[in-house]
C-alpha cells in the first residue's frame, strides 16, 4: 500500500515515513477521511490484518461520525478492535489527530503489535524449521503418491475390494499429510513477512464460476448438494489467484467437512459498493458461540467430540488472505442451523496488464496437487495420478 502515497499533503507523507519507516510497531497514516495514505513496513509484514484502505474497515459497529468528530476537535480517540477481527478481545487502536490551523490535516494510527513478537532471527529461524519440516513430508510424500497408482491398477485388476478400500484410505491420508505442510510451511512465510502478494487483473466471475464448478465435480459422490450464484460478470480486479484459490476451497471445505442430516452448501458472489462480498453458507453442525471467537487464530481446532481434527490453520490462512487484499471475513454461526462465512475485497483495478487467465474446471481437476484437491481433501473423491 506504499504505491497509495497522496499528493495533498507530501511534506507530511515524508516526515511520517522518516520517522516511523524502520519502527518495530504497525503504524499508518490517514487522511481527513480516513483513507490510508501510507503504512510502515512492519504493519504490512507483521499484521496484514491492518493493511486497510481505510480506517473504517476495522468496524462496522463504531459510531465513526463520532469519531470524526473528536477527532477534528484535536481529541485522540481509543478505538476498541472487534474480537473476531484481531483475536484478542482488549486490542485497541489509538487515532492521533494531526490539526493545520484548527484544521483536521492527517490521523496517526497506531495498531497493537502482535503479542510476544519475535524478533527476525527467531522468525527467520522458524521459517527455516518449517520449510525444512515441510520439505521432509514432502520427499516421503513422493514416494507414497508414486506407488500408489501401480499398487491401486493391481488391486484393481485382481478384484482385492479390501485392498482398494485401503488404498483409498493411503491416498486420503497422503493428501491430508500435503495440506498440514503446505500450511505449516505457509503460516510461517506470513508470521515472517516472507510471504509474497502477488495480485493481477483477474476476472473474479470467471475465476468464481471455473472454481465452483471443479468443486462441484469433485463433491458430486458426497451427497450434499452445492449450489452457486455468482453476479460478478466484467468485473476485474487486482488479485492473486492462489491464495483466494486456498482460500475459498478452505471455507467450502470446513462447510462440507462439519456437517449434517439436511446440509446444503451455497456460495454467492456480488458486487456491492465497490468491494466483491463472497459469501460460503451451509446448513451444517455451526459452531458455538463460545468458540467463534477462536477459529480464525492459528492452531485453533474443535471438533464435534472435543478433540482436535486438524492443524487449526485453514481459517487463518484465509483471513490472511483476504486481509493481504485489503478486505475482511466475517462469521456468522448458529449451532444446529449452520455457518455463514462472508469475504469482502475492495475491488483495486489496473488498466496496464492483461487479465490473468483463470484455470478452467477440467484444467484444476488435471492438477493432482491443486488447491482443489489438497483442500477438499477431507470430503472429496481424490485421484491417484
């Protein structure tokens, strides 16, 4: 979010950049309206989550017209973070006005640094263990997913049903093993700052619409229906394809995974004030008030009997993100009627480069190892090569 640098008020800019640049602690500057016109490195290495285009973001419930208001009284405001946003009840946000001869000129922001922050050889270092962890599961997983399309065509062709049943039971496991590395190897690029964003033009309905139909391919033995409507048609936008890839296919895969008698899955896409809202809703075992506090921090899990049915990493993941393109997720749960995941992401469009081309349904279904796959691998039929 550098490249937002404003014209209105370059001297300010300058100063702030000089000052706070190099500051172990996430700190932006907005305009009168909010809008944020530059943020320091840390923030957007450290806490994706407050790279925000504009301060409203952080809170839909806020009386901001008041805030404003003290604000433009030269009053600095503390502004509580909705738990769900920043998994820490207690976070708050301090705005410090910035007055040019009584007039409202620029508002500091400062953000709470992450609890026990490490320091960049202790991140350094635990990237290196997870890169090292996942390149171990990784060289074991090749040989388990080489052997198994000779061993299944065997079985297969000699009629050993108890053998194919096992290996099906193999291949799952492989996949699941592929999606805590890839994961565990992901969250510690993002809790590093070595995690690249690389947006481009993509036409989000198309990508939406091939997207939704692999999953409806993949999910066609499960027995719960899937549905879609997506409304995005021409519009474009500035994103990278693979992480709304990872994270989608993790929202519909926790949609179809905890589930139900009745369960049904839609996924809707609109374009609403600028920003595209997607929206995953199921009617499966929802979640307890207690617990949706909790899902998006990372290795957080809570299954059904108690016990702990994966790494805790899928929702984190998304909500990194969506936050790397300036939106938010939004959760709504109801125990015994289902979940509603909402994605939001402001629409940021370039008139310079093509539009990426988006994989088409047969194209993601080719790819053994594509999101599709890996993710939905609690619930999908997997291929063995």
């Amino acid at each position: 979010m550098n490249g937002l640098d404003p014209t209105p008020h370059p001297p300010i800019v300058e100063m702030v950049k000089r000052c706070f640049r190099d500051m172990q602690a996430p700190v932006s500057l907005c305009g009168p309206a909010l809008d944020t016109l530059w943020q320091n490195p840390y923030l957007e290495r450290q806490c994706p989550l407050f790279s925000l285009r504009n301060l409203r973001e952080l809170s839909q419930e806020c009386d901001w017209p008041q805030v404003e208001s003290q604000l433009r009284r030269g009053q600095e405001v503390l502004l509580r973070l909705p738990s769900l946003f920043s998994g820490e009840e207690t976070s708050s946000v301090r705005l410090l006005p910035c007055l040019d001869d009584g007039a409202l000129e620029a508002v500091f922001a400062l953000f709470p640094a992450p609890a026990a922050a490490a320091s960049p050889l202790e991140l350094e270092g635990a990237q290196r263990v997870a890169a090292a962890f996942s390149q171990s599961y990784r060289t074991k997983l090749t040989a388990i997913f080489s052997a198994l399309p000779p061993l299944a065509r065997r079985l297969e062709e000699s009629g050993d049903y108890t053998g194919q049943q096992l290996v099906e039971r193999v291949n799952q496991s492989a996949y699941r093993l592929l999606r805590i590395s890839r994961n565990v190897e992901e969250i510690a690029k993002y809790q590093s700052g070595n995690n690249p964003f690389l947006p481009q033009p993509l036409d989000m309905g198309r990508f939406l619409e091939n997207l939704c139909e692999g999953v409806r391919l993949v999910m066609g033995r499960s027995g719960i229906p899937f549905t879609s409507q997506i409304e995005l048609d021409g519009v474009q936008m500035q994103a990278d394809q693979g992480k709304l890839e990872q994270a989608l296919t993790n929202l519909l895969s926790n949609a179809f995974l905890y589930t139900r008698d009745q369960n049904a899955v839609h996924l809707d896409a609109r374009l609403v004030g600028g920003e595209v809202v997607i929206t995953v809703r199921d009617r499966g075992r929802g979640i307890e008030p207690a617990l949706q506090a909790k899902v998006f921090e990372p290795y957080f899990s809570h299954g059904p009997d108690g016990g702990f049915p994966s790494t805790g990493l899928g929702l984190t993941l998304c909500r990194y993100a969506v936050a790397l393109h300036g939106g938010r997720v939004l959760l709504q749960s109801t125990p015994g009627e289902g979940t509603t995941v909402k994605c939001t992401l402001p629409v940021r469009k370039s008139a310079e480069d093509p539009v990426l081309r988006s994989e088409s349904p047969f194209e993601l279904l080719q790819n053994r190892y594509s999101a599709l796959y890996v993710e939905l691998a609690d619930v999908c039929q997997l291929p063995y090569a």
